[in-house]
C-alpha cells in the first residue's frame, strides 16, 4: 500500500528517540531529561491557568514568552522564535536556511536528528570528522558551504567548543548562516547568545527540556536578528499558527521567571557530573570531560553495548549508539546524586 | 538581509488567523471558538497531572490517546495519527500524501489555509469552483488529479456534503488520497468514518479545538488506514518526537471520556446556530445552511466589510474574507444564546 505514499514519505530516514519506560523501576538515565522537577512557581502558574480559557486559541505570535526570553538575553522581543520543542524549531530551521543542492556542514557525530532533517528537507550534507579526543576541527567550516550546524556542547559526546573558535566560524561564513544549537548549554559551556547582536548569520537554539526541567511541555525556541527571526515565522505560519498552547505558554514564562531555582538545579547537576566523572575515571573508564547534562563513557574492556544490556537488566537505563565512531561509548544522564551512586554501584558489581 | 532565506522562505505566502483580541470586551465571534468552557472533567484531569512528571518527556507515540480515540470511532488504534492541532496534521498530510508535479484539487472557496500548504510544500492545485449557493460540484473530483482535500462541513461557508457524495469521490479516486477535513463534523454533517475500514484511499482529519472546546491545548488527529498513518507517522518521526505535551495528552483523553457533556455542548450550539440563521433570515440576511459552529451570512445591503467594521466599533469580532468570490458575506461564530442575543440586537440597532 505504499502506492498511497509520496515521493518525501518514501525517503524519510525517521529519528527514533530514546526508549521511554512505562516500567516505573527504572532508573532513567537515557533521554537527558533533568533529575529535578520543575519549579514550584512553573507547577503553580500553569495550574492557576487550567480554566475556561482553554477553549480560546492561544497567542499564535506568543508576545509574552518571547519578551520575557529577550529580557533575560538582553536582546529584542522580535529576535526571538518560539516553538514546540527545540525539534520543532531545527525543522523550521532546516526550512527556512538551507536550500537543496549547496551542501551543509555538521560533525560527523552529533545530535542524530539533523541527518533526518536533511533527508526529509532534501539538503544535501557533508559531515566533518571529529579529532580522535571528539573534539572539533572547527577550521574544517572554513570551507565553502551552504550553511553549518552543531551542538555546542556536542551531543552525544558533551564537548564543547570555545567562543573564540565559534567567533571564527562566523566570521569566515558571514554569508552563509551559522545555526549553534545550545540544547545543553546551561551546562557549562560558552553560549554565543552574546554574539547575535554582531552576526547576522548566526541563530542560537535553545530549550526549556534539560536545564529548565519542563521536557514534557515542549518549548523550544530561536535568537537571532530580526531578518532570521522573521523568516522561521514565515516558515510557521505557512504550517500551523498556534504551535504552542496555553499551558506551556505560561509554563515557559514563569521557568524565565524563577531564575533562582534554575541556577540552583543547573549548579546542582554540574556538581554530580564531575563528581562521577572522576569516580568513573577512577574506575579506569574513558571519560570524556562534559559540559552537558550527561557524561559520554567507555567501559574499560570497550564493550559498551554489553554493559549497556546489563545496566538494563539491572534496571538502569542509558544510551547506546549503533555506529561505528562511537560504539565503545555510552551515553549516561546525569541524574540525583542518589540516582548515580545506584549507577557507580551497579558498576562496581559487575 | 532576506540573501539569508532559504528559496522556500522567499516563496511563502503565510497564512493570517483571526484575530486574538488582547481587550476582553470583545464578543468573540471570529475564530470559531467553543463558546462553551471545556468539560469540568478534564480541568481537573489536567490539573491533576500539573506535576513534577512535567520533567520527563512525553509518550512520543501517544498511545493512550490513539487508544481512546479508537475506541470511540470504532476503529482500530494504529489507524489513529495524532497532531498539534489539525493544522499540524494537514502540514504533515501535504507532506505524507502529495507530490509535487501532479496538480491537487480542492473546492475554491475552502480553508485558505489550503494554498499555504501548496505553496511551501511546492504542491501544484487546481481550485474546483463552487455553484452560485456554495454547494461542491463533486463531479469535478471525479477528473484526474494528484489527491484531494477539502473540508466537510466546508469552512467558511458551514455547508455540507452528503456522505453518499463522498462515497461516489472515493470510489472514482481510488488510487488518489481523498483527504476530508472534518473540523467542524460535529455540528451536524455526517462523518466519513465509518468508510475508513472500506476505503484505502481515506484520510479524515478532525480536531478537540471546536466541538471538543479545546483550542488552547492544541489536538488533531487523523484517521485513515494502517499505511497512511504510517505516512503520517513517518514524517512527523522525521520532524519533531514530541508533538504533544503531557497537559494536552491528558485534557484529550478525558474530553473523549466525557462524552455526554461533548453531546450537551455541541446540541446547544446547534439550537443557537438554528434560532440565530431564522432570526436573521426575518432580518433580511442570506444565511447559508450551516453544518457547523459558524455562519455564512450577507447582509441585505450586500456590504459586508461596512458591516464588520460597524461590528467591530461595537465590541463584536466577527470574520471578513477579502476575497472576491465571498466578499458580501461574513463567517459568524455561533457564541453562547447571551452572545448571540446581543449580536442580534447589535444589527438591529444599525
């Protein structure tokens, strides 16, 4: 029955997310969502708006998020994009900057939904070959290109790049544009939100699931100059006007607001993950140094899908990738401290 | 600064949605809004699920409101496709069903959503044109074509196709999807599905925005068989995981549980909408017979855009298409007896 599917449907390669457990005994450490609930304040505001109010539309242009994000950047209200997840905002994203026939850049390993895009959108791409060490020989986007992309930091590894070095690539692509995707950035790295005024050939995207807890609210959204911003509207409301509803709305908003909370939970996580890491390290694991919500790891006989099976069985879950440049590794979040000794000590029994 | 979009961005053509008016003392009669508040279960439903779970990412598969949803159609629950809101699902039907080259038909006055989705997903269409009281040639589907879709009841007109039609459509059409938008089915059109077991051509969309009173929180779904919510599913897995947030997974479940007050609320609308068409057909108004929470009327003057503004300097929002085929009519929201009241007393004081 294929006959019914178009052309677009039969090249779609689809992302397949990581596993989520209906079985409550697992410890949780495979989709990078944060151990800490959200906010009382975020709990409290959506509650106060589950009401009548629900039969009305949302705001289709969502003002009050995207002023209340541009007052915490110190940017304008018309250099923000907000959608539906962070996903959803890529997707717009591949849409509204890359054309079909210019290749675009992204590392070689990385966040495993922008070869997706690609297909999906036809962009032809080519990949950039991480160091050995996972870092990024960024001088490889010198190169001529129809556009870049990668996470900063990288996913899965957690590594992540200077703002220095994301200064060059922009400069050296000031006609092309530069998306850095800050899914992670809250953990420790340099974000480039800072550097928006200066490019026009720069988008940041970031998102309310990892360091503002709220995974199971889908916000994500876009910094850029208004030109940018303005075409990922375009893009949206050729696709669906209210993408964004009420309760996530006011969700979002008061995550903004409680800005205590989040850098307590953010410091929190950033303490547990380097307290592993060297626990790990100690272990004679390969640990590469994280400035994200989950550690990147190999076992010390490599054998990373076996171990992964057997945190399973043990009722721990994590990520394993099926490709070659990293099938020694495994992705870990990071979870409660609690939640990571049952890890070390899971470990420490096999 | 547009030497930054992409060629789609500069092909766009977005769609406007009615307005949201920030003033509360607005009647809102111009974007088809339940006048009716949600049912009081699923307030509470959501309510009660406003909690630190908000940390965790959503059922990506949406399982347990495929599963309703089937249950209530009939159906089974992998004929089941659900979206943010129907416009995300039709986004993803013009992705899953149409290829470029082939021109689609849909009805010239429809959804003018329709020609958006054309646009940026580079479909070429050929517009059916309406008899002189609105009424759907559906002959005209009978010629070749790339795929069909159009609205039952048909928006902005509120009139309706029998299913015996639709019948004839799918049957001439039966290696072409047939896509039927059934946003506002439940206002009294008779529903295609009950031909989706019978019909592998079959899409038909519906939406918790208007019978259901939910626009705020944002659910569509599809029906259709087996390898066409395959489609659907392929490409929405090659856009965005998560298009549901957990709030709305939940409100959605439980506004299908509470079947009786969905029965009471849309009965109601339906006994305004009749009450209100007479009311003003003694005035002197052509009123289309509607099938849906709206009507299609002309005022006796002809002057539809006068009337609006009039409307509007008097606090009542309704919908002016600047179209020429629709330009001496206005879409009016069928609101609570109280709001329908003052709209009728509103024209009678002009």
């Amino acid at each position: 029955m294929r006959k019914y599917w178009s052309e677009l449907v039969k090249n779609t390669e689809p992302y397949v997310p990581g596993e989520q457990a209906n079985n409550k005994k697992y410890i949780k450490l495979n989709t990078n969502e944060n151990p800490y609930p959200p906010s009382l304040k975020v709990i409290e505001a959506i509650k106060n708006n589950v009401d009548n109010k629900l039969r009305l539309y949302p705001d289709p242009s969502c003002q009050e998020l995207k002023k209340i994000i541009s007052g915490y950047y110190g940017i304008k209200s018309k250099e923000v994009f907000v959608g539906n997840g962070s996903d959803e905002v890529l997707a717009f994203s591949f849409m509204a900057f890359f054309n079909p026939g210019k290749e675009i850049l992204f590392p070689n390993i990385t966040y495993s939904f922008y070869p997706v895009y690609a297909k999906i959108f036809n962009i032809n791409y080519k990949t950039v070959r991480l160091n050995k060490d996972f870092s990024l020989p960024f001088e490889e986007f010198f190169k001529s290109n129809g556009g870049i992309i990668f996470p900063n930091p990288n996913a899965p590894t957690g590594k992540d790049l200077p703002l220095s070095s994301i200064k060059k690539i922009l400069k050296k692509n000031i006609n092309n544009i530069v998306i850095i995707d800050e899914a992670y950035i809250d953990f420790g790295g340099e974000s480039a939100v800072g550097l928006v005024e200066d490019f026009p050939n720069l988008i940041v995207l970031q998102t309310f699931s990892k360091s503002r807890s709220l995974a199971g609210l889908r916000v994500g959204f876009a910094l850029g100059q208004k030109h940018l911003i303005e075409a990922l509207a375009r893009i949206k409301n050729s696709f669906n006007s209210y993408t964004l509803d009420r309760l996530a709305l006011k969700g979002a908003i008061e995550a903004i607001k409680d800005n205590k909370y989040f850098e307590k939970t953010r410091y929190k996580i950033i303490k547990t993950r380097e307290k592993v890491s060297a626990k790990l390290r100690k272990m004679g694991f390969d640990v590469i140094g994280s400035k994200a919500n989950f550690i990147f790891i190999s076992p010390p006989d490599k054998n990373a899908e076996d171990l992964f099976k057997k945190l399973k069985e043990n009722g721990i879950l994590v990520r394993y990738f099926n490709q070659k440049e990293i099938k020694d590794y495994l992705r870990v979040s990071i979870g409660t401290d609690q939640e990571m000794d049952s890890f070390i000590k899971t470990l420490e029994n096999f």
